[in-house]
C-alpha cells in the first residue's frame, strides 16, 4: 500500500511538472507572437488566445494577464488592454513590467498615464549613468 501510494504522488508531481512545462511554452509562444512587429492575423489572435487560456488554467498567474493586455492592444482595443493591465496592478501593485506595458497603452488617457510613469519610477528608479 505505501508503495502505490509513493507511485501515486511520484506521478502527479511527474504531471504538474508537465503541466508546468506546457505553461512555460504556451506562454513564450504567446510572448513571441505579440512581440513581433507584425501585424497579428485573425487566426493568430485566436491561437494566441486559446494558448493564453490554456496556460491560466494550468498556473493562473499576472503574466498570462500582461501578456493578455499585449495581445488586446495589437488589436487595436487599447481601452480594454488598459483595463486589463489596472486590474493586474490592482491585484500586484509592485508589478514593474504591468506599470510599464501601462504607461505603454495610455495613449489618450493622460490621467492614466501619469499615473503608472510615477509607479514605474518609484518601482524601478534611473540609475545613475556612469562617468
């Protein structure tokens, strides 16, 4: 019995691992689809939706969100893409990289703008350049 039991829980850790893995890959596929300069085409979006789905099921975290808010914005929906990104800073208001993308997809929302540029120089102050 103990056997099975070590068996049993040595494959679930084999599997969340997997799980883990296929998150890490469905993620950077998404990262290199919005990262590209091009313009994305209706069935790219719909992959890259359907990849970020997946991978918030398998680890729900503020990264799938961000990368979320990237793929609204290279729809041209740059209010929900906002919308989006207050709701990841909402949640984690230390997120350097959401402040950023914020302060990125503000275009005509000034308020908004001045907002998250003070947030990410708090968070990630200049560093001195060297002499």
């Amino acid at each position: 019995m103990a056997r099975a039991t070590v068996i049993g829980i040595a494959v679930l850790g084999c599997a969340w691992f997997v799980l883990g893995i296929r998150q890490a890959r469905d993620t950077t596929m998404v990262t290199a689809l919005v990262s590209s300069n091009a313009h994305l085409t209706t069935s790219q979006i719909h992959r890259a939706r359907g990849l970020l789905n997946a991978a918030n099921v398998l680890n729900p975290s503020t990264e799938t969100d961000v990368l979320r808010a990237r793929l609204e914005q290279a729809e041209g929906n740059l209010p929900r893409a906002r919308s989006t990104l207050e709701r990841v800073v909402a949640e984690e208001p230390e997120n350097v990289i959401a402040w950023l993308w914020l302060t990125r997809f503000s275009a005509g929302a000034p308020q908004t703008f001045l907002k998250a540029a003070a947030h990410v120089r708090e968070l990630a102050p200049q560093v001195p350049a060297r002499r």
